[in-house]
C-alpha cells in the first residue's frame, strides 16, 4: 500500500536533483540557507531597529541581499572550485546549521567565541545530556534533508569565462551595499557580536577560527612570575572550591527567600560576600580566578606558582575546560572512583574521597587544594544530586528547559545549590579537624546562570550583554578560629582569590596585592 507514496517520493526526488546550473544550485542553496537558519538574526534585528523608518528599512533590506549574496558567492566557489570536496563541505554545513539553530532556538545562545569556546571544551557526558527528540528533528528535517538534495543533485559547471563574470559581479554587489550603508556601520559595529554569532555558518567557523588562534596564543609557555621571597612556618591549608553555574540570587545566604543554605547558615565563622565573574564561561572565569591580574596574557597561574615555589598543591576535578595546571596531584573524578564506594560516588561528593589522608601524608607545612565542581551545569540540573536533595519539587528532568514550567526549572536548579551547601559543609567539617593547621575555605562560581529569565537559558552571552544573572557569583568565605581576620569586604571580583590564598599561606612575593586580599 505504501508503494504510491515511495513511487512519488522517488518521482519528486528526481525532479529535484535533476541536471542543474550551478548559478542556479547556488542561488537555490543560498535562499535555503537563509529560510531555514536566520530567523533568530532577524528577530534580533527587527526588534533592535526602527523597522517603521525608512533608516531601518534599509538595514534590514541590506543585510538580507549582503547574506544571501555572500553565501551564494562562498556556494559558489566552493563548488566550482571543489567539485565533490566542495558538495561534501556544504553538507557539512547543513548539518552544522542544524544543530547550531537548535540551540540558538532551544537556549537563545549566541555563538559568539566564547559559546565556540564552551563546544570545544565540552566533553561527551556533558554533550549527550543535550540530545532529544527537537535536537533529532531539527538535524533530519534541516541538515539530513538538505543534504540528501546537495549529494544527488547533478550540476552543470559551466566555463571559466562565466566563473570570472560571477563572482566579479558578486564582489561588485557587495562592495556597493557596502559604501551604501555607510551611515549605518556605527549600528552593525554596536552590534557586531550578536549578529555574527547569529549568521550562518558564519557564527561557528568564523569564531572557531578565531577560538582556535586565541587558544594557540594562550598556550604557548607561560609567563613565570617573580619566585616567591620567603613562607612563614605556620601550618596553614585553604581548599578553594571553584562552582559551577552558581549564580548568587539563589542563595540563602545572599537573602534568598528558599532555604538553599541549611548547613551553611548554621556554621560560624562563614562569610558570604557578593562578586562579579570576569566571564560568562568556564574556560576564562576559571583562568580569572587563578590569575594574579586581569589579563589577556598565560601568566603562571596559582596551583603552578605555589607548586614550583614549594607548596603542597592538590587539584581534583570533576569539570573540565581547564587552563593548564602543571602540578604531581592532578586528579581528575575517574581516578578517585577505585576507592569510593556507594552512591555519592556518582556526584561531585567524589571529589572528597580520600582528600583529608592525602593532606596529612604531605610533610609540607602549606597545602592548597582546588576542588573543580560541577553540581550546577545545565541543562539536566536534576542529574547533578542524590535523591534525597530533591528538596523542591516537581523538577524539570528535559533537557529543552522551555518544555518544563519556570516553577519545575527553579526547583531543579535550587537543589543543585541545597547539595552545594552541603558539600561546603562537609569541605568545612574536615578542616575543622586540622586541629594543628590554621585554615580556610574558599567557594567562588565561575559564573552564573539563566533560567528563563528573558528567555534566556543556561549561559554564555557576551558580558557586554549578558544579564546579571549570568555575572552575579557567589563569593563564600569560612575561615577556623584563631587564623586570618576579615576585611569588610564589599564586592569583590575573581582575581582576589589569588593574593588572598597567598596572604593566608603567608607567602611573600613581589606581586602580592594587599589591597587584593580579602583577609586584615
């Protein structure tokens, strides 16, 4: 009975991938590439213009003739150029586009160099928790399709005299819309970010490209920093503990109206001090905080620094898009699983299997251990605790957060923060049993995060533009009785973790900032 319906299915196919001129196969691929992909773009200009003016106008209507004629251009040579190579890089572009537009549309993500930063630095576990039933259709219906069309469309070439004449009247065309819109590259400059991590596939090559370069920039070797002068003898720990996607609103402790902070609130000695993250993601908040300064350049960071200098430096990790960390004990979650037993084995909780007997073997009198967690990271918050955290129900458990109400995000994404504060406390209560060791914890999020809030999901957005709740960090200090004295601190920012660790640990150098210590 189906086979009518598989006849005319062949009978369209063949119509559709029929002998075409390559003018025209690139002409139809450039209008295809602009129905199926900018309508975010566009959303974005119509609601940042005066689109009843004739001024707006113009820029709308210009930037739909410079996309279609710059994607038409770059179809253009590719395939001529390429031939097969050239058919095979725009299938992959198809696909590509797909997968972007999802979560352009899915998490209202702007694929800027930073959010480029974030696919690159994101591993498998943490990418499969994106796949659903949208994320398939959106790669069938606007990358598989497509790409059936591009494969079995046969293309006529045509002659090198009319490739020249093609593409001189393409550059042509864009040069004049150019020079014409002259009085409107203030506006496009403004915006510049958004629309190119909103264009594509310029969004992801573009600022792969540009990713790529910058990282190969930071990677090269670090820049040593003046050696330390001298370390007072004073048995001194701080355990800094770098979060995940905790923004600060979320906290009992910054007035939050839910109790997230059972624990917490009940130990003394704990101070929670509001801060701004440097970034919106991982990969440089985390550089922030353990740089000395803010800067664009690799200086030695603070695990290698104290590390070449002599102090005891312990680093264990269940995140990742980590700098690069030159230490003995880099410890990543999997290498602590052997000697961790029942289900807290599964979450961040792993990160403490073992750790007080691997500070008491060291025969250093100083010790620094960074605990990289990832309790709060989207979009399966409801994943990230044991059970019997879910105080706040129902949860939201689908991966499209636009699916669940803003009731069930909230209550998912609040029991992330009620199981870091009892991580926290359980980080406290082993260094109050250091009876012979001044010392002190320190919690600082790498940055924050949205949950629906202007329809805005997760993380990533320039910080230009970003909402607070993407910014605004929780800063959380305790400290053991007897050891450093407070400042009234008002906010603070990443880079005080660095010169306040050193201060703690008593370490003189050169580039200590007094005035960047947290401590009296």
């Amino acid at each position: 009975m189906n086979m009518p319906y598989c006849s005319k299915f062949h009978t369209l196919l063949s119509l559709l991938t029929r002998d075409v001129k390559l003018t025209v196969f690139a002409v139809l691929l450039s209008v295809a590439n602009f129905l199926f992909f900018h309508f975010p773009f566009f959303s974005f200009v119509f609601e940042n213009v005066g689109y009843s003016t004739l001024s707006g106008v113009v820029i709308i209507v210009s930037l739909i003739v410079v996309m279609l004629v710059t994607n038409f251009f770059v179809f253009y040579l590719l395939l001529f150029l390429l031939r097969g190579v050239g058919k095979g890089l725009l299938v992959v572009v198809f696909l590509l586009n797909s997968i972007a537009l999802y979560f352009v549309n899915t998490y209202s993500v702007i694929l800027d160099e930073s959010m480029i930063g974030n696919v690159f630095n994101t591993n498998f576990d943490e990418a499969s928790g994106f796949f659903s039933l949208g994320f398939l259709l959106y790669f069938f219906l606007l990358g598989i399709l497509p790409s059936i069309y591009i494969i079995k469309t046969k293309i006529i070439f045509g002659s090198w005299k009319r490739f020249f004449t093609i593409t001189s009247l393409s550059v042509l065309l864009l040069v004049i819309l150019v020079f014409a819109n002259a009085s409107h590259w203030l506006w496009i400059d403004k915006n510049a970010k958004v629309l190119g991590g909103l264009a594509m596939p310029w969004s992801y090559t573009v600022n792969a490209v540009l990713y790529q370069t910058h990282k190969h920039k930071q990677q090269q070797e670090e820049i040593l920093l003046p050696d330390v002068t001298a370390i007072d003898q004073e048995k001194s720990v701080v355990i800094l503990v770098i979060g995940e996607s905790a923004r600060r609103q979320n906290f009992s402790l910054y007035g939050y109206e839910r109790n997230t902070n059972p624990l917490l609130s009940q130990i003394s000695n704990v101070s929670a001090f509001k801060a701004n993250s440097s970034s919106t993601y991982t990969t440089a908040s985390v550089k922030s905080i353990l740089d000395y300064k803010e800067t664009s350049e690799l200086y030695e960071l603070l695990p290698n620094y104290l590390y070449r200098n002599g102090v005891e430096v312990i680093w264990r990790t269940s995140n990742w898009g980590e700098p690069p960390i030159h230490i003995q004990h880099y410890i990543h979650k999997n290498e602590l699983s052997a000697d961790c037993q029942g289900e807290a084995c599964e979450y961040d909780e792993i990160l403490l299997t073992g750790l007080k007997e691997q500070m008491l073997a060291s025969d250093n009198h100083k010790v620094l251990v960074v605990l990289h967690t990832n309790t709060s990271h989207g979009p399966q918050y409801s994943k990230k605790y044991p059970p019997q955290f879910e105080v706040f129900q129902p949860v939201c458990n689908s991966v499209e957060l636009g699916n669940c109400t803003h009731d069930e995000l909230i209550n998912a994404y609040d029991n992330t923060i009620v199981y870091t504060d009892y991580l926290l406390a359980r980080v406290i209560n082993g260094l109050q049993s250091l009876d012979e060791y001044h010392t002190a914890m320190l919690y600082v999020s790498d940055h924050g995060e949205s949950l629906g809030e202007n329809n805005l999901y997760m993380h990533g957005f320039p910080l230009s533009i970003a909402p607070k709740e993407q910014y605004e960090i929780p800063f959380i200090v305790w400290t053991s009785t007897g050891s450093k004295t407070l400042k009234s601190n008002d906010e603070l920012t990443q880079y005080h973790v660095f010169h306040s660790v050193l201060d703690f640990l008593g370490v003189q150098t050169p580039i200590y900032d007094e005035k960047m210590s947290i401590f009296e």
